[in-house]
C-alpha cells in the first residue's frame, strides 16, 4: 500500500503532529492533508532543531500551524484535547549536543513527554499516540540484525532520555490504559531532513556538502554498516502504528534490508550526483566516546504484526533526497 | 569484616554524602566519623523525604551539614570539589508519588543526578563516586533470583527516571573517566529509615504500626517474596564500592539469602515484638497497576568481587530495628 492509501482512514480525523515543521513531521503532515485529515502541528522553531517553515510550502493553509515547545505544558494541555490521533515527534535529536548540554536535552526528551501524557491523561485518555524513538537506545549492538528484544544500553545522554521518553510512554499505557505505539527510528532520510549540520542525521550534513562541491568526511575507517530508511517508510510505519486496529502498548524497530558501510554509502552518493569527493578522517575524540559501530535492525515484527516493509531502495530513495535539495536546497542550507 | 573494619581507610580522607541526613546516609556518615574521615552531608530536608537532624543525633558536631537540594546546581559545584568520595544517595524514593508527580521525581533522580556528575566532571573528575540504584529498576521479575544482567524494565516513573540518573553515571565513566560505581539496593531497612509512611519503605510503617499498636495491612494474598538488607550490610557494600581498588563501571545488586513474604515477615515482627497484628486487604487500585510480586537478588557479583555479604540475619535486624524505634520513635512519627 502507497503512503497515500494509508492515510485515507485518517480523512476527517484530528490529528496533531509534535515536531509538526520538522523532518518527518511535516512530510507525515503532507500524507495527512491529502487524505482530508484535521492536522495541527505544533512546533518550537528552535533554530538548531528539525522545524523549518519551508517543510509546509503548498500546504500552509491546510494544516494549523501552533508555535509553541513542547516543553510548555500549558500550550500543550490545551492542544491535546479532542484529538484523535497524536504523533508525537518533537525531540533533541543531536548525540552531542545532548553531551555538551544534557539538562536542554533533558527538558525535552524526558519532561516534555510527561507533559504530553500527563495532558493526555487528564484531558484526552481515548486518544491514540504514537511516539517516535530511536534505534539508539540499543547502545552498540552485542549482536545483529537488533531486534526489539536486544539490549537496552544507550551510550549518550540522548540515548538515556529517549529511552526514559519511551519507557514513560509504555507506563502511561500500562498504568492508564493510553492507547500508545512506539516506533524506533534508524537514520530516516530523504526530502525536508535538516541538512544544515549532521544534528538530525550526518547523511543530511553529507548531501549538502556534496551538493555544495565540499568534500564528505567519514569518521574512521568508514566500515561501519548502517540501515537507512526513506522519510515515505517512516510516514508510513506511523501511519500503521496509528490505526485504530493496531494493538496498544506495542514497539516496533524500522529497518531496511539494505546494510551499506558508510563508505558504500558515500560512493553511492558521489555516483549518483554525478560528482564529488570524500575521505576518511581519525574520528573526532567526542563522536568516538559516543560511536555505535555497526547497526542494522530487524524489523520483521513491524512487517508481520502491521505488514509494514521498506518500499524505498536506497538508491531510489538518495536519487530523490539530492532531486530535492538541487531544486530547494537554498531553504535548507 | 565489620562496618568499623571498612570504614577505616576513609579516615582522613574527605567524604560528601548526599541524603546525608537520610536513612542510608546518615547511618554511613556514622561509620565515617568513628574513622576520622571528613564528613560533608548535603540533604534538602523536604519533608516528605528520608532527611532528619535526629539522625545525626550525637555526631553533629562531628560533620559539616550543609542543607541545600541536589537540584541546586550552583550549590553542587561548590560541594564536590577537593572531595575524595561522594556517596550520592540523595533520591526521591516514593513509587506512588512519583506517580502522582512525575515532575519532581524527574528534577530529582534525572536532573540533579546530571548536575551532581556535570559539577564533578568539570571541578573533581578524580572524585570516587557510589551511587544509590534501585531493585526497582528491573520492574517485575523475569527470573528470580535477579542477576545484574536481568531485563531493565521498570513499572513506575520512579522506576525509569532512576534507570536514567544510574546510566548517567555509568555513561560519565564511560565517556569522561570518572570513578562511578552502582549499588542496587533492595528494601534496605534498619535504625533512622523513615516510618511515618511508606514512602522509603513499607517496613517502616509497619514497624511504626506495630510499635504503635496499629494494625498492619499487607496488600494482596501476603504471599510476595522480597529480600531484605540491613542498614549495616548496604553500609559496608558503600564503603566497599568505595575502596580506590575497588573497579570503576561496575554495577552490584545487594540482596539476602533469606526470601519471606510477606506474610511471614508479618508474623516474625508480631513475634519479636511479643504482639501486634495483620491483615491482609486488597490491593489499592493506584498500588496493584506498580507492583512487582516476588522479587529477590543474586549478590553474587558483589560477594565475589569485592568480598560483601549480608553478616545481619533477618530477625537480629528486625530486633534492633524494634528496639532502635522503640527508644527513639518519638523522633520519627
């Protein structure tokens, strides 16, 4: 099934999108307005995150835009009420910046997502939510593909608060009785994605230094292997895991059967613009400290539980990400 | 070798324990002061907490008490430093209120815990560090008796956020060096343990139950299992963890070679008290969606590797528990 036939249920539905303006939110957020859905996206606009106004361009006026943080639980506690579906998305997605300053990080993975529940709680109990988490919290793998009953053993702060976000999630449900899905996301990629800095992915920093003609830099020996899943999988993983029929309390990885070293990776990419340049570089002693070393994940509970599986190949899905950014790479730079 | 015997080697040396005027705490600031250590206690003497100036009763001129909140991050960064051994035990420990105020709990066993390791890391990266964890971050047992290696898999908030406040520590070992290591501690009870409620342990109630001629109500059938460590037994494991030989990284669980439930543990007070009596009632609703059922400890890592087991039975502690209480009650109701 097409993003677009997943998200015909959701036509006439209310739903709200946290890190509405940011990567996956807004292009989840295009699905929605499509489909005919009631979509609210509320989004911070701190300048070093996701959020960019440029990700709504041509559905401005369908969607209801609410800047405001999700720490802020007022806003929030009023923004929750009568929706049907809530995707909560809105995170510090930055490895280092969670090192150099781990209370921002704090507030917003681990606060922040007591106060959506907690208003959800009082204010919205039937609601359905599904929360985005992150192959992070596996920690470096002690054995591969990861399933969801690998280890949970972040090495970063951000690691540690995402993992307390999502755990809140399944108490909530647990305790509550809240209708909450989890989905552990792996380097999505693809249209939208912050390609400023490596913040929300180093794939986004890389296609705008090749775009750019500056040379990609891979730490270490580039032999690490990684899985990467394009932003319309993503979209749709969230829109599966928000059906009204899909089972509460559950968590699911997403995946890809692709697993490229980050060298394959970036000649890939060179092929496919055409041109550029890459090497590899010592690792920089702060990344190494936090480094993963090889990831891939295995996602056949979502595939057989919610029949979710990859659409996009890798190539497919990079030839589309670079499409994007030479067309409006200026908004994203 | 008895608490007296480990303490020694702290003596002259300096010593911060934060919850100093708790429980544990104070109970380790004894040992500390009979060896000539130097003994800082930082405690926030909230009063819903463990910290009570009876419990340094006789030794208060003998340690330095600064009352601040480990939420104070300034007042944190002047305390850590030219500190040989922070005993970091300062915690809010109540399952239900950390259900009924997430909040609080998170700004105490997540924020403080990252200010407490961010003060030390930028003022005292040398510091020896011991931090207070919990049984209770496994949630219900998969398998008894509960190794270190157990699913981490918490049932409560208080639950998550300590998951979070102990991975801080390990992961500020990991990336940064310092010297952290982690006791999980199971229903630690014994002389100065809070009794005017359940919310540092059910024994404390029950003990003030009893010595007040109350009656005791076990939740459920009685038949839950749980180990027990006294006071004195956690103390040496602290001083242990201590020891500049002992490993940095490493994780103990304590725990006990006798496993009663409840119901026994019931009957073994209204005997050694030569009266009293139980009941038991059915769950309270708010109690019954946290509740672990049986759950007991292998301290097998702890004995083997640095020589800590449990020297006080069940009853002998429980005698001097009573005893302590019934002498000094008046200052703990």
């Amino acid at each position: 099934m097409t993003v677009a036939d997943l998200a015909e249920p959701f036509g006439g539905r209310r739903t709200l999108i946290t890190g509405g303006l940011g990567f996956i939110g807004s292009n989840l957020a295009r699905a929605l307005v499509v489909a005919g859905a009631d979509v609210t996206l509320v989004d911070s606009l701190v300048p070093a995150y996701g959020g960019n106004l440029h990700n709504i361009a041509g559905i401005e006026h369908q969607v209801h835009v609410n800047v405001s943080d999700v720490r802020d639980e007022h806003s929030l506690r009023h923004l929750v009420r009568d929706q049907d579906v809530i995707f909560n998305l809105a995170g510090q997605t930055s490895h280092l910046d969670s090192m150099r300053d781990p209370y921002t990080d704090l507030e917003i993975n681990c606060r922040a997502q007591l106060s959506i529940l907690e208003a959800c709680r009082a204010g919205n109990p039937q609601v359905k939510i599904v929360f985005a988490s992150t192959r992070q919290i596996y920690g470096r793998p002690v054995r591969l593909p990861v399933d969801e009953s690998h280890p949970i053993a972040p090495v970063d702060v951000n690691g540690v608060n995402k993992t307390a976000g999502e755990w809140y999630h399944l108490l909530y449900g647990e305790v509550y009785g809240l209708r909450v899905s989890v989905l552990r996301l792996t380097n999505t990629y693809g249209p939208r994605m912050r390609v400023k800095d490596a913040r929300q992915t180093f794939l986004g920093i890389w296609l705008k230094l090749l775009l750019t003609g500056e040379e990609i830099q891979i730490y270490g020996n580039g032999e690490q292997r990684r899985d990467f899943t394009f932003v319309d999988d993503a979209v749709a993983a969230f829109l599966l895991a928000a059906d009204e029929e899909a089972p509460a309390g559950a968590v699911y990885n997403l995946g890809h059967p692709q697993h490229v070293s980050l060298r394959e990776l970036a000649e890939l990419l060179v092929e496919l613009n055409g041109g550029g340049s890459f090497r590899t570089i010592p690792f920089p002693a702060d990344r190494k400290a936090i480094d993963i070393g090889d990831f891939y994940a295995d996602y056949s509970k979502l595939e057989r539980e919610l029949g979710w599986s990859p659409r996009v190949p890798l190539r497919e899905g990079l030839e589309r990400s670079l499409a994007f950014y030479r067309d409006e790479g200026e908004h994203y730079w």
